[in-house]
C-alpha cells in the first residue's frame, strides 16, 4: 500500500467466551463495573459463542444506550447470577491470612 510494506496478523478468535456482567437485558446487552470493563467487551466479541452471567437481569429498554458496553449481538447465552451472601473469592486458612498458592499453580 503506497510502496510500504505491513505486517498483517489477524485476530485472536475464541471458541467460547464466559463473561461476568453487572446488569444485562434479555436482549443481550451488557454494562460492566469497575475491573470487569478491561477485558470482558473485547472477549465477548472475540469468541465465537458468548455466554453471559449477569448480576441483575432486566427487560429491553431498561438499560441506558450510552451505558452499553457490549451490545446483544455478540451474546448467544445470558445465565442470571444468584445471589450468595458473604462471598469471598479467597478463603482464609485458620491463621487467618489468605492460602497462598505454588508458583507452578499460578502460571498454569
């Protein structure tokens, strides 16, 4: 192009992608919160089938346009999230500290 030469690489694409979702409608349309918003829209169009589990389900029209960050195109499942009190993503030992894991776990 213009007697330049380009790299061209094309796309990462996903057989499945499971999102986590704040508030969606039944349409498909998705709103993320806080770190949810880095990777979870650029997932959810990459993958060939996205499933999605959201936090409040509402009917169409009840989402703010500007707000949408995926839009229900990319969304072929919504699964309802429910609710669990007191839910901690790391549970503590009886030292009360949270359980470390091998390095040979982590970067698996």
């Amino acid at each position: 192009m213009d007697g330049e030469t380009y790299v061209l690489e094309t796309g990462l694409v996903a057989d499945l992608a499971i999102v986590k979702a704040w508030r969606g409608d039944t349409e498909g349309n998705l709103i993320y919160r806080k770190t949810a918003r880095n990777f979870n829209p650029m997932m959810a169009s990459a993958g060939r089938v996205t499933i999605a589990e959201v936090e409040q389900l509402v009917e169409p029209g009840q989402l703010e346009p500007d707000q949408i960050h995926t839009p229900g195109i990319f969304v072929q499942r919504i699964i309802q999230a429910r609710a669990i009190a007191g839910r901690s993503r790391i549970a503590p030992r009886a030292s009360g500290r949270p359980r470390e894991l091998p390095h040979e776990l982590v970067a698996r």
